[in-house]
C-alpha cells in the first residue's frame, strides 16, 4: 500500500485584505451639503438624535426615534439609514484554522479537512473573496504539485486518480457518489440574511463536487453586507503514482472590496 506524507495542509489560511479595485476611489471626506455660502457636515431628519452631544469630559453619539436604520438598496443605489451612522468605508476580514497535519496519505482514503472565514464590508458595492496559492507542493530541487479538477468534479475513488479540491459548503455522503464522509458547512449569515449577503461562487458551492484554481473567485457580496462566516472543505486523493515526500499547501485568500 502506497502512503505519501501530507504534512501542514489544508487549514492553513492567510488573510490579505483592503485591495482596493482598480482605479482607486477614497472616501468622500468633505461636507456632504455645500455652496458658496454654507455647508452642512452632517444632516438628520427625526426627533431625540444627537450627531454630538458633548461635557467637559466625553462626547458621544445619540439615537432614539429613528424611523429607518440599516441599509436600503436598489439596483442603482444604496443607502444606509439611520441618525448614527459612520461615513469611513472599510473591508473586515478574518481566518481562522492555524494548521492541520494530515499525517501520512493514504491510496485508501480520501483525507478531508476544514478551515474557516469571515468577511463584511460596509459603504462599498460588496467584496470578492480569490484563492491566491498554488495547490499542494513539495519543496526542494524536485518538486510535484497536486493534480486538480477544472471543473466541479466528485472525490474520486481513493487510489485511482490525484485530485486536490475545495467547496465552501456542507457536503453529504448522500450528495455524491463516491463520496468523504460527512464534513463542511453552509455559510452562516450574521446576524441574519436581513443583514449579511455573501454568497459562494458558483463552481465552490455544490455538495459533493471540488475544484481548485488559483486566482478563482469563490465568494462575494454585491454590496455592503454584515458578517459571512464561510467554510472551506478540502479534500486531497493519491495514486501509487503521485511522487513521495512531504506536500505544503499554505492557503492565502485576497478579500477585495470595491467602492
């Protein structure tokens, strides 16, 4: 039985965030209401708001009647409501998973694993989310990469054939065939889908079915949005053809947001 060691894969994720699409845009800094004689920084409409109510020793920001809070969107605008609300854009994005060691691979099983992520933006026209490594390598003058599907493919049956993947879905037994065991999951909107908009990439977002493609997006928001945590699933096949040694997949995502 042929075993190749699979060491510090698949749930090492980095994070590169607040890539800016191109050309660049800034935030508009000056008075929202202007002319030559007057300019207004900051306007409400309501009663018992206070864009700054001010001692000695604080300041702070008052809301109490509004009639409208959150964001409000059509197809070619949005707004955010609400009397205390910030004008600063921003992209948050954050990993979690350290690093898993899948000890040594085996043409008898399909390994798995997880890692996990969680993007929201705000004041943008949403975000995408881009595989930006190169699949599972090993290092040194001799090098072999992991074969990977083009397409939205099944885990293979173990031992016939190489196949690195991932999908950011929960994925069944029931859903494929053949099939890992029962592992990932949906995305998780927080604190509800009244709020939070990411969604998965077509091609990542089937039950069952793995691909991998380095510069792919494979999640997105088209506008700002609350939390989305999302899941990668992995899941990594060897032959008795696939080379020994020792493979790395260090996993580095680009969260872009566009304003």
């Amino acid at each position: 039985m042929k075993r190749i060691r699979g060491a510090r894969a698949a749930a090492s994720l980095c994070g590169i965030l607040l890539l800016l699409a191109c050309p660049p845009v800034f935030a508009q800094t000056q008075p929202d209401s202007s002319s030559t004689n007057y300019s207004v920084d900051q306007v409400f409409f309501g009663a018992g708001s206070q864009l700054s109510a001010c001692s000695t020793s604080y300041c702070s920001r008052q809301s109490a009647g509004d009639i409208a809070a959150g964001n409000i969107a059509g197809t070619a605008f949005q707004a955010i409501a609400g009397s205390n609300t910030s004008r600063d854009p921003y992209i948050a994005f954050s990993t979690s998973g350290g690093t898993t060691d899948l000890g040594t691979l085996s043409v008898a099983g399909t390994a798995t694993a997880t890692a996990t992520f969680a993007v929201k933006t705000y004041l943008a026209y949403g975000y995408t989310v881009v595989l930006a490594s190169n699949p599972p390598t090993t290092p040194g003058s001799f090098t072999h990469t992991f074969s990977t599907p083009s397409t939205p493919t099944a885990a293979a049956t173990p031992g016939t054939q190489e196949q690195f993947g991932v999908n950011l879905v929960a994925n069944s037994t029931g859903c494929a065939t053949p099939a890992p065991a029962n592992f990932g999951a949906d995305p998780v909107q927080v604190p509800d889908n009244t709020f939070s908009y990411g969604t998965v990439a077509a091609n990542y977002g089937t039950c069952g079915k793995f691909m991998y493609h380095k510069g792919d997006t494979i999640a997105s928001s088209t506008k700002s949005t609350g939390q989305t945590d999302y899941t990668m699933s992995f899941i990594y096949n060897i032959t008795n053809l696939t080379p020994d040694g020792q493979y790395t997949f260090n996993g580095d995502l680009v969260a872009i947001s566009t304003y």
